[in-house]
C-alpha cells in the first residue's frame, strides 16, 4: 500500500511538472474519441467519416474552450444527420438549442456530463458515470444523467428508423419520436443510472470508514442487479456478460480514480467535540495520506578504484613519514 | 530584497484573478438586487427560446392535421393552453431562478470580498514601503 502511495505521489508530481503537454494530449485523445464515437453512432456523411477528420477535429479541439468544443461536437452530429434527411436535422438542431437554452446555460459543467454520456454509452463504459457524478456531486446528477441517456437513444433511435425507412419527410420524424418515446431500454438505463447515482451519493455521506471505496462496490453491484433485473422483466435485450464486465471494469476504473482523488487514512481518525457561541461541535477528523518520495542516493563502490585509492592513501602517508624521518 | 510574504499575497491574487477574474469578480460587485433581476431576466428570456423552440416541433409533429384541419381548429382554446402552459413554465422559471442566481450572489460575493482582503493586504505593503523609503514612485518587491 505504501508502494502505491508513493506511485501515486511521483504520478502527481509528474503531471505536475508537464501539466501543459498532458492537458493538451488528453483533451486530443478525449476529442478524437469523441469523433470516432459519433462517427460510428451516427456516420452518415462519407466525408466526415475517415480517421483523418476525427484527428483533425480532435487537433482544433485542443485549442478551443471546453463549450465550443461541446459544440463542435453537435453541429458534427447534426451534419451527419443531414446527409439523411434535412427535416431530423433541424429536429435535431432544435432539441439540443432547447438542451442548450433551458439547462446548459445556467449550468455549464453538467453539459460536459450529458456530451460524455452517449459516447462512454457507445464504448460499454457508461456504467462509471452515475458512480462518478454520485462520488463528487449531489442527487441532481440525475439531471444530466437523464440527458445524456435521451440524447444517446435520439441518436440510436435515428439510426434504426433511418437504416429501415426511405422516407424523408414529416412522417420520418414522427416515426423517430414515437419510437423514441416507447424505448423501454432507454427508461431502464435511465432508472438504473439514477439509482446507482443516488445510491452512491447516500452510502459515500455516511460517517463510516471506507464510505467512499463501499459506495463504489454498492454502485456497482446495485448496478448490475438492477440491470439483469430489467432484462429478465422487460422486452430489452442487454448482453448480461457485458453488463457484468462492463460494470467490473467501470468499478476498477473509478476506484483508481478515487484513489488519486483522495487518499484517507482511516487508521487515524481523530474524534473532536467543541463549543462556541452558537453550536456544539462534533467531528470526525480524517487525515489525507501525504507519503513523501524517498529521497535514493545511491554511492557506487568499485573494487578496484577502491584498492587504487587505498593504495595511493598508503603511499602518501608512507611518503609524508620519509619526509618527516628525512628533516629530523 | 525580495519580500516573500509580498510575493505571496500578490500570487495569490494573481491565482484569484485567473481563476476567478471573468466571472465572480466582475459580478460580485453588482447589487444583489441588480445582480438577481439581470440573470433572472435572462433566464426567462432564455426559456421563452426553449418553449418557442418546443411548440415549433409539436407544431412540425402534428403538421400533417393541422394543415388538413386549419379551418376547423379550436385555436381559442390552443391559444389558452399555450399561455397557460407559458405562464406557468415562466412562474417555475422565475422561481428557480431566483433561487439559484440568490446562491449564486452569495458565492461571488465571498470571492469577491476575499479578492478585496487581499487586494487591501498588497495595499498595505505599499503603504509601508511608502512610510520606510518616502519615495511613493518606488515601483519593486
């Protein structure tokens, strides 16, 4: 354990000392994954759909703010479903204007929640996100959660509809939205996120040890009941194996990054109570893991400059006895 | 000489401003009242957008009937249901926004004042520095 602690300071070092460089590589790799998930949701336009665009995109998305860069992402959606039908676009357009005007103005930081969600929903790895958004944020995360979902299985919705009709007029779009509106898959996973998001905001507030790390397990394993549940009692089909792996590797994932959050050492708890003028105080205090990098010097010995410096020591005190025998 | 408790306070300030700067510390000098009623307005200007924007796509769903059954329509009633339906997503709006935006102001404004603390903190030294060298043009740590 102290090994990792130590691993984990030199990581935060590292990233300290190249915090540009690893900003910038990140965001491309967020960016360009991003595009390579909307291609292949919703990859109508054959121009846009080649990895040189996707690179493209990704290397503009390192230098733009974050919200031009959500942006960026839905005028690319939107010009892919173009190529289709001009009608679902502006359909399209409106809702996430609607999106835009109604809920990400006033809360900036959530769009990023509701942009990640149908890309990590395309890569199997959606199940991180409600145990995320229950570890740092309040039960309000059920909002974004919810557009997120939706936004996923608009997309998903257009592709099936469009794949099986030729149609390109008003009829599409009202196909598209009534099935959209009787997805039962999509209100599953939007039930079962919510729950996990809730349920790990309501065990990590608890004053026990290890809240944090129990409220991921809890997640996790609520999670994948609730989901084999749903299988079982509704007509959805989700593959159980990847349910089950998909959450195991979501757990994982978000545990070390728990871990490089915040690291507790629940071995020293100090229990506190004082008063002032108002209140009563009662509080657990618990210390952050700090483990200081061992400072390595390491002296090389080799023999035999070591026998060559012996000797020359020798031989100068040999020469220094001469001199003085010599002048007395 | 470098003064390192000067050189603290003024990157702490610089770490204030750069976080800070766009938002909380240009607003967190407005008015409470001002600041309250100015983002108000521009959230119920904002979801006006939203509901036009909504009826716009209810209206393209139901194109089809209302073309073939424009002479017949109730548009009395449609008209009362719309603004009703307004109103009441405006008083929900307006509510919220208040609430949150009166959050928001409380926010800013403990930023604002701990910006200013430090603000007076720097003023200080240059007060000082003033009083030891009396020379008030001395532009240095």
């Amino acid at each position: 354990m102290t090994q990792l602690l130590v691993y984990r300071e030199r990581l935060i070092k590292f990233y300290q000392n190249h915090a540009p460089v690893i900003h910038a590589l990140l965001r491309f790799l967020l960016g360009f994954v991003s595009f390579y998930a909307l291609n292949h949701i919703v990859g109508y336009q054959p121009e846009l759909n080649h990895w040189y665009v996707e690179f493209l995109l990704a290397v503009v998305g390192v230098i733009l703010p974050g919200s031009a860069f959500i942006f960026l992402l839905a005028v690319f959606s939107v010009v892919h479903i173009l190529y289709v039908s001009s009608l679902l676009a502006f359909v399209v357009g409106m809702l996430y204007a609607i999106l835009y005007c109604s809920y990400i103005k006033f809360v900036p930081r959530h769009g990023y929640v509701i942009v990640a969600l149908p890309i990590l929903l395309y890569l199997h790895l959606g199940y991180a996100v409600p145990i995320c958004l229950g570890l740092t944020m309040t039960p309000l995360a059920v909002i974004p959660i919810a557009c997120g979902v939706g936004v996923y299985y608009l997309l998903q919705t257009i592709t099936s509809v469009v794949s099986t009709s030729n149609d390109t007029s008003i009829s599409l779009y009202q196909l598209v939205l009534q099935r959209f509106l009787k997805n039962e898959e999509m209100y599953v996973v939007f039930f079962v996120f919510a729950t996990v998001a809730i349920l790990v905001y309501l065990v990590r507030k608890r004053e026990s040890d290890y809240a944090f790390e129990w409220s991921i397990i809890a997640g996790t394993a609520c999670s994948i009941v609730l989901f084999l549940v749903a299988n079982y009692a509704f007509t959805i089909r989700i593959g159980v194996i990847a349910v089950i792996l998909g959450n195991l590797a979501s757990m994982l994932a978000v545990q070390v990054y728990q871990f490089f959050r915040l690291a507790l050492n629940y071995a020293s708890v100090e229990n506190l109570q004082f008063e002032d003028e108002e209140y009563y105080y009662y509080v657990r205090a618990v210390p952050k893991i700090s483990v200081a990098e061992p400072d390595k010097s390491v002296k090389k010995f080799s023999v035999r400059r070591f026998a060559e410096n012996s000797a020359r020591a020798e031989r100068r005190k040999q020469e220094d006895r001469n001199q003085e025998i010599s002048t007395d | 000489m470098v003064n390192e408790e000067k050189v603290r306070v003024m990157t702490g300030i610089a770490l204030t401003e750069t976080k800070y700067g766009r938002e909380e510390v240009k607003e967190g000098g407005y008015f409470r009242s001002d600041y309250i009623r100015f983002r108000m307005t521009s959230a119920m200007w904002d979801i006006t957008v939203s509901y036009f924007f909504l009826l716009l796509l209810i209206g393209i769903y139901h194109a089809d009937y209302l073309f073939k059954n424009a002479a017949s329509l109730p548009y009395g009633l449609i008209g009362a249901i719309i603004l009703v339906t307004y109103i009441l997503f405006m008083i929900i709006a307006g509510m919220g926004s208040y609430v949150y935006y009166a959050r928001e102001y409380i926010r800013k404004r403990r930023i604002l004042e701990e910006y200013c603390r430090q603000l007076d903190a720097l003023s200080g030294f240059y007060h000082k520095n003033e009083e030891e060298t009396g020379d008030d043009a001395t532009v240095g740590v």
